[in-house]
C-alpha cells in the first residue's frame, strides 16, 4: 500500500518531457542536442580525480554525517570570502554540515521544520512559481500545504511576498527561496532576503535559501542570506542555505554540497540525518574540501557561461522576450506555448527544451505563470550552443 500523499506529486518534469517528445522522432539528418537538464559539460577540476586517488585507502571507511574538520572549515572559508563574512561569525562546528547533493538536503530538510499543525491549521511550506520541482515534493511529503507565489517579470522574477496575508504567514512552516532563480535567472536583492528574514522571526517558520547558482552570475554576485543575516543582527535564527559543487565546480556526479546556518536548525538536522540521510565518502570529503577552498575553477567556469550568455545575446537578439539572466545558465524565453515550442523544436531542429509549464503550478485564477516559456540550459561548449541556438531561431 502505497502512502497516500505520493498520488498528490506532480508528474516528475523530465517524465513528462519524455512523454512528449519520445513519441516522436528528432528532425532527421541532426544530431540531436539537449537543452533541457541544468547538466554541466565543462571538465570537471582535476583536483577531484588526485584528491580521491590520494585517499583511496579510506573508502574501506563508513563516513560521518559531519563529515571533517577539513570540509567544514573551507566551506565555512568559502561562505566568509564569497560574502564577506567576519571570519568569527560562523563556527564550522556548529553552523556547517555536508549533504550529499542539495536536493537530497533540501527535500529531507522538509521532515524536520514542517509540523502537523501551525496555527491550529494544516502548514503552509511557500515557494516561487515557477520553481525546482523538489520544493514540491518536500512540501507534499511533510503533509503541508502548497503555496506558490508568482515570480515573474514584475517581481524581478522574485516571489511577490506581499501575496501573504499575516494569516497567511502565520501557518507557514518553510519557505523555499531560489537566488539566483532557477528557471528564470533572477536575484534576490539583499532588501527581500532581510525582508523574508524577518518575517520567518516574527512568525517562527524555516526560510531555507538554495544559493546552488550563487558562483554562476552574470555582472554583480547575487546577495546571500547569511550575508543578510549577518547584517540585521549577526546571526542566523531560522535562517538556513543550501551551496553545492555542482555547477560552482562543474561536478555535479560528485553530489557534494553543504547546509549552513542557524546553529540550533543545524543539530537536529545532524540528528535526522544521522538517522535517514546519506554520508559523503571521505574521498569526496577531501575532494569538496579542496574546491571549497579554492576560488579559481569557480571563475573560470563562470567566465565560461558569461561567454555563453553573450552568444546566446548575439543569436536571439531581442527574440522571445530574451534578457539576459543575472544569475545561472538558463534562457528564460518567451514562444507563446512552452509545450508546443518544446515539441516543434525536437520534431523540426532535433533539439530538446523543458515547457516552463512543467516547473510552475496553475494557479487558482487558471493563469500557469510558467505556460509561455521554455527553459534552455546553456550548458555544453561554445560550438554546441551556437549550433543549438540557431536552430532554434530558424524553427519559432
């Protein structure tokens, strides 16, 4: 018997993606090109392949869910160059713990923070809309209730808190915020972070921020909660972050990241995860541990995008509604109807995109705010995109 909440998921975006172009075969006489995942192609350091091989006598070891002082002080390291952080402010014993993928770190930090009731009603956990399908997820399994602010072009492609009611925020548990946003490419301005800031402490919910894209910006580096925190008070209450090496370090196979902040947050989700979260091998420890503390592969591979971005300026043109995002690696695009672009551009150019449908929820007035637009990740070679690109110029 299956739990009940799993028929209240959304239908997992790449199936449905599959479900809509496999039927049909790619323009003939093309090499087919993915578009779709937020996958990075770049080579990844060779710092993870002599590290690992260095340690290989310790995969014979059961690691720890805190990991090791060596990843816990170059993430700490890491968080007080990236943000200007007073080297005192965060202890890498109480504020820092590895997760083994943020996605798996920010799904289960659901279980933790969401109660049976708040306010003497079912919880809310908030999101942006559109947003990372696993905030969905999360919120369906810890028995909340869904909300989606709309994150448009209006908002700065930010969630429009002022869609809450005090109500409203009064049964809110969580709030999943994405900076830079992941599909649209925006920002969080430090005045919003603060501003969610202090509504998480007036009405005591969780605001988890997925900073994942915070090393890939475009011409200024976006702000980080810590960074807000830190400025209103020094600390960190109710307050945690989500970082990985994913595309920071083009390596995304090796499922290493890190939560930090709020101390008290930290040790009971060290004690949930002792219990059902996975642990970082310590090779891959090390591994993190020397790319955390080392800014050079994340400029290169943001300089890498920044060059994309600029193709991506000079292909499309003032086509599909383009600007350029100010964080990340996806196009944002304006086609009219996301799914049916998606499916002409498999069928006519051999290209595969994500319907920006497929990561936003309808919403009560029927207004989807994702229905217009196709996601494209820019994440293979120069030549690659430009083909890519042209392609999909020629065919909407």
């Amino acid at each position: 018997m299956l739990n009940p909440r799993y028929d209240m998921l959304p239908v997992y975006p790449f199936d449905r993606l599959r479900n809509l172009l496999d039927p049909h075969a790619p323009a003939a006489g093309l090499d087919p090109i993915s578009l779709a995942v937020g996958d990075p192609t770049f080579d990844p350091p060779p710092a993870i392949a002599e590290t690992m091989a260095d340690r290989a006598g310790l995969w014979g070891r059961y690691p720890q869910t805190d990991g090791n002082p060596d990843f816990r002080a170059a993430a700490a390291g890491f968080l007080e160059r990236r943000y200007g952080l007073d080297p005192d402010v965060l202890d890498p014993e109480r504020h820092i713990l590895p997760v083994v993928g943020t996605r798996e770190g920010l799904a289960l930090v659901a279980n933790l923070v969401v109660p049976p009731q708040k306010a003497g009603q079912t919880p809310l956990v908030v999101m942006p809309n559109p947003c990372f399908h696993t905030y969905m997820a999360a919120a369906v399994f810890s028995g909340a209730e869904r909300r989606h602010l709309p994150a448009t072009a209006e908002t700065g492609f930010m969630p429009d808190l002022t869609r809450m009611t005090e109500a409203d925020w009064a049964r809110t548990a969580l709030f999943y915020l994405c900076s830079p946003g992941n599909p649209q490419g925006g920002v969080a301005s430090m005045s919003l972070l603060m501003d969610a800031i202090i509504l998480a402490r007036r009405h005591d919910f969780v605001l988890v921020v997925d900073e994942c894209y915070a090393e890939i910006y475009d011409a200024f580096p976006p702000a980080g909660a810590l960074e807000a925190s830190a400025g209103l008070d020094g600390k960190f209450t109710n307050v945690l972050v989500f970082h990985s090496l994913s595309k920071r370090s083009s390596a995304p196979g090796m499922r290493s990241g890190f939560v930090a902040g709020d101390p008290e947050l930290i040790k009971r989700y060290r004690m949930l995860r002792n219990y059902l979260g996975a642990q970082m091998p310590h090779p891959a420890l090390y591994a993190s541990a020397r790319l955390w503390a080392d800014d050079s592969d994340a400029f290169r591979y943001r300089t890498a995008y920044q060059g994309l971005i600029n193709t991506a300026a000079e292909i499309i043109g003032d086509r599909f509604g383009f600007r350029r995002p100010a964080g990340g690696f996806f196009l944002w695009l304006d086609v009219g109807n996301g799914e049916d672009a998606a499916l002409r551009l498999w069928k006519d150019a051999a290209i595969r995109v994500l319907p920006g449908a497929y990561m936003s929820e309808t919403m009560a007035d029927g207004n989807n705010p994702g229905q217009a637009f196709i996601r494209v990740a820019l994440v293979h070679q120069q030549k690659t995109i430009e083909t890519a690109l042209r392609r999909l110029v020629k065919v909407l």
